[in-house]
C-alpha cells in the first residue's frame, strides 16, 4: 500500500507485494447504479479539500500527545475468489485475536470482498468495540493506472465501487461503518477525489508503512514501525494471513514497545477528531 501523490513514503518490498497479491483480470468489477451514499456511523470527518476535493488525512496532530493508530487492510480482489477457494487466506484470524488480548484500538480498512469471503469474522469485527471498520472499495481495484499491477476502476464506477463495499458490509451484519476510505495500494489522483466527494468519505492514508506484506522477518518489521512512529502517527500494516504472515508476531512486539515509550492506541477516528474534524 504506497501512495503515489508527492510527499508519500515508498517502500520497496511493499510495491513488490502488491503487485504480487493482485490477480489481474482484463474485465473491469461489476457496477450497478449509483445510489444515494450509504448511512455509515457518524464520526469526524475532514472538510472537503481544495476545490471541493474529497479530503486526504495522512496523521493526527503532532503536539495532541503521544497517540498511534494502528491500521490494518484486509484486501483482496475481486478476481481472488478461486484462490480463497482452493485454501489461500486472505484473512488473519490470529492476528485478530492478538489485537484482542492485547487490548489494541485499531482501524481496520476492509474491502467488500474480504467481507464477502468472511461474513463472520466481518460481522465480529464490526460488533467489537474495540476495532472499527472502513472501506477499503469492494473490488480493491486501483483508482489510478500504473498502481503495482492492478486492475483499474474506470472513473465513472469509482463511487459505485466504494458504495458497494458499504452495502456488503450491511449485508453480512457489519455495524456502523466509519466514513473513512483507504484507496487500493494508496494510489490516488485529482480524478479519483473528485469521484468520490459524493460518497462523503475522507481518504485516510498513513505516515508510517509496516512493510510488512510478504515480510518473513517480524522482528525486521517491528523496527521499521517503531523508528517511524511520531506521536499522531497512523501506522499501514495488513490483516492478510497469506500476504503479512508475519504481522501477528509483529505486533506482539510494537505494541508493549510503543506501551513502555508512553504511546497511547486510538482509532483513526480519535486522531481525525483532534486534527480538527466535524462530526
């Protein structure tokens, strides 16, 4: 998940596994009709950028205290439904129940169709105090051309796409989904914030990237979030058991770390909120 707008943080292995988890079909995912934009929970927002833009959160306020939020994308694309079916997990249950026994606030980023291929943990995620869920499209097709390999959505299906991940989050029982959005592989232009000011999102990118997908060493991972966390920072990790087999046991040494240097976890609605958001 790397941003291709000016100022982003780039990491290479992360730009190699995302070109490697997507699978690139020529068809374009399905669009049905725009609807109204969905009701998703009210929470703090960003007013809408220059020109009317839909707004772009990076981190919190750098003086607000030694807060961090810990995020996590639960991709997979649209095409991705015969490899889950032939056993590949695109989910991390462990890592979901490591987040829990650690007591760790988190935003998850979730694509429609992870939630599709795993309606009850979805269903669990969107239930527990203790996580919130945000879109991450349905198909977790790019919003831009040249994003690491992956398809891309046309312009005129960008908001539909972002809608129809909100109606599967409904549809398995997921409650209040937060109006925050996380475009596939971080990539976005002019275009894309133009097409989704009608969804009412804020696009909610990162400061500090886990580099953590397709990583096979956890101890390598925790030292590249722990020397980039500054307080108000938001950390871009993965929910993904067979792209971030790592991730779990990364984890299990991040958060007592950040614990001891005096960081506090919120959610990346808390760090919104005290960057000046409206409800």
């Amino acid at each position: 998940m790397i941003t291709r707008t000016r100022g982003a943080v780039a990491v290479g292995v992360l730009a190699a596994a995302l070109t490697a988890c997507a699978t690139v079909h020529p068809q374009q995912p399905p669009r049905p009709a725009p609807s109204a934009s969905p009701a998703v929970r009210a929470a703090p927002t960003l007013a809408p950028g220059p020109a009317g833009l839909t707004p772009v959160f990076h981190h919190g306020p750098r003086d607000g205290g030694r807060t961090v939020a810990l995020t996590f994308d639960a991709d997979m694309t649209a095409g991705q439904g015969a490899r889950a079916a032939a056993g590949e997990h695109f989910d991390h249950p462990q890592l979901l129940a490591a987040l829990r026994e650690l007591k760790v606030p988190s935003t998850v980023f979730m694509t429609g169709r992870w939630a599709e291929e795993y309606p009850d943990q979805a269903r669990s995620l969107g239930r527990d105090p203790l996580f919130e869920v945000a879109n991450h499209s349905y198909s977790h097709y790019a919003f831009t051309g040249g994003c690491y390999g992956l398809p891309t959505v046309p312009a005129d299906g960008m908001r539909a796409d972002v809608e129809r991940a909100y109606a599967v989050f409904r549809k398995v029982g997921v409650r209040d989904p937060m109006p925050y959005f996380r475009f596939p592989g971080g990539c976005y232009d002019r275009q894309a914030l133009k097409a989704l000011v009608p969804a009412g999102v804020t696009a909610v990118q990162w400061d500090v990237v886990g580099g953590d997908a397709f990583a096979t060493d956890a101890d390598a991972v925790a030292r590249q979030v722990l020397d980039g966390v500054r307080p108000g920072s938001v950390v871009v990790l993965h929910c993904t058991r067979s792209a971030a087999p790592t991730t779990e046991r990364a984890v299990r040494t991040i958060v007592p770390e950040l614990r001891r240097q005096g960081y506090r976890f919120v959610k990346v609605s808390e760090l919104i909120g005290a960057a000046g958001g409206r409800d």
